[in-house]
C-alpha cells in the first residue's frame, strides 16, 4: 500500500492535488491532524482496504496541533516499521500565492494569529522548512496550470508504484432495456450466435461455463475479440495520457444475459491482466432471470 502524504503552503494547490489522487483511486482525508497520522495509517494497514493508495492532506490549518519538526518524526518512525509513505510538499513564490487570495477573497490560516497576509505566507513558510527539507517530492505551481499539476501527480504516483491512473468499468446490457448513459465505449456483440435458442443453454447466463464456451469458442466471436482487444489496448494509455480517469466500456446483446456478458468477462479479464483496476457488471442478467423465471411460472398455470 502507498501513502501520499501532501503539506505545503496554502493557496499552493494542496486541494487540486488531492482532489486528482481521488479521481486516480486513492483514498484521500484531508487536513488530518498530526497526532492521528500513524493511527490512520496503520488502521489502513490492518483493515485491507480496497484502495493500494492512500493520500493525507495535513499542514498549518491544524493551527495548534500542527508541528512540522513532529511530523517529520512520525513519518520517519513510520517508514521505519515499513510503511511506503511519500511526501509531496507544493508551494509557490510570495508574490503568485499573495495573488490568488486576493483574487479568491480568502483569509490565510495565520491571519486569524493577527498576521497581515505576506507576514502569514513568510511564517508559514518558516514553519514548514522541516518537512519542506525532507520531501520525497517538490512542486512549484507558480507557473503550473491545474492540468499541468494534475499530470505532475499522476506521474508521481505511477513513479511510486501505484495502479495505473485509469479506472476500467466493463458493463454489459441488453439493447432491449435501452443504452446505458455512462458508456464510452459501446460494443454490439448481437451478431454473435445467440444462445438463448439453444434448450440446453437458454436458461443459464454468459456467467455459466456451458453458456461462456458457446459464445467464446466461435470462430467469429473469436476473430472479434482479437480486433476489439487490439483496438482498447492502442486506447487505454492514450487515454491516460489525455487526463481521464474512468473508462466505461458496454457491451451489449438483445437481452443482457448471454453474449454481453461472457464478452464482458473476457474484456475485463484481459484489461485487468494489463494491469489496469477493472471492475465488471451486468446490467441486466438480474432482469433477465427474473423475466424467465415469471414466463416458466405462466406457463406451468397454463391448462
């Protein structure tokens, strides 16, 4: 598991960046104070947390609870006992950081301690030197965009070992019950053989092994799947290239339950076999086994 713990001066751009942690897969609390740092993370540690990232914002808004040099101690005590912790410290020159809260009309943290607004940046600044010193990771956004920020993080993370920042959502449906909005990539596998119109097979699900070697062990299906595998393969990277974060590829059938869902399988099994976090889901095979079941019960009250 890795931690990403993100401090540094206010106004920097702490909350973009742990914003785009989230939207990469991380589990993400911000402004935590110091004295629970080591607690929460060893409570991730111990209760196997889906997430293999997560990231903690914590810096001068803890007001009194906030001591770099103490942090700097817990992370070092942590590494120590073997958890993979990387700081990322962002700032920004004076002058760009007295500009944005001028133009967001926000109070610095410090000024409520009676500081005018370049004294508070001066202080918090001194205050921070500790972790500033001993941070795996620098980022000044002084010239930097959000995108640019947001590509800055994702090459981190994918430095530091974490997933690739794009989330795979395969999802098959039946065209019966409509297009799913989410799609961004949709495949119609209806020219498949169906079978449904088999006896044997009709009644079990692209989930069943019988179901699974009829629609996958065609010559056609297969032919499919190497272009379809060959054109997601080119996407997947160029997609994380382009920033997005969550891809959601359907497939789909007449009914939900057959052809979409054995193809489904594949494609995720293969995405996943990448490395990507995939996640697959079937629309409407529930719908489906419900709509069979009620037509077997009509028709044994049929005289």
């Amino acid at each position: 598991m890795q931690f990403f713990l993100l401090t540094g001066m206010s106004g920097a751009g702490k909350t973009v960046a742990i914003r785009y942690l989230e939207d990469l897969g991380a589990l993400c609390v911000d402004n935590l104070p110091p004295m629970m740092l080591v607690p929460f993370i060893e409570a991730c540690q111990t209760n196997n947390l889906r997430n293999d990232m997560v990231a903690i914002g914590t810096d001068i808004r803890s007001g009194e609870f906030f001591d770099a040099k103490a942090v700097t101690r817990m992370i070092d005590e942590a590494r120590l006992v073997g958890h993979h912790i990387n700081t990322l410290f962002i700032e920004a020159s004076d002058e760009v950081l007295v500009n944005r809260y001028k133009e967001q009309r926000r109070e610095h943290p410090l000024c409520a301690e009676g500081l005018r607004l370049e004294e508070a940046i001066r202080e918090e600044r001194s205050r921070l030197q500790p972790l500033k010193e001993t941070a795996n990771y620098l980022i000044d956004t002084s010239s930097l965009r959000p995108r640019a920020l947001q590509k800055r993080i994702r090459d981190i993370a994918s430095q530091a070992g974490g997933e690739p920042s794009l989330r795979v959502d395969v999802l098959s449906f039946g065209f019966k019950r409509g297009l799913p909005r989410e799609g961004d990539l949709v495949f119609d596998v209806r020219f498949l053989p169906n079978p449904f119109y088999i006896p044997e097979l009709g009644h079990h699900t692209g989930l069943d092994e019988d179901v699974r070697t009829f629609v996958l062990e065609h010559p056609v299906t297969q032919e499919f799947l190497v272009k379809s595998m060959d054109m997601i393969t080119f996407l997947l990277p160029n997609y994380i290239t382009e920033g997005k974060h969550r891809l959601v590829i359907a497939v789909g059938c007449t009914g939900g339950a057959h052809r979409s869902v054995a193809i489904a399988e594949y494609i995720g099994q293969q995405i996943k076999e990448q490395g990507y976090h995939v996640n697959v889901n079937h629309r409407d095979i529930a719908l489906e086994q419900a709509h069979w079941a009620a037509k077997s019960e009509y028709q044994k009250g049929e005289p």
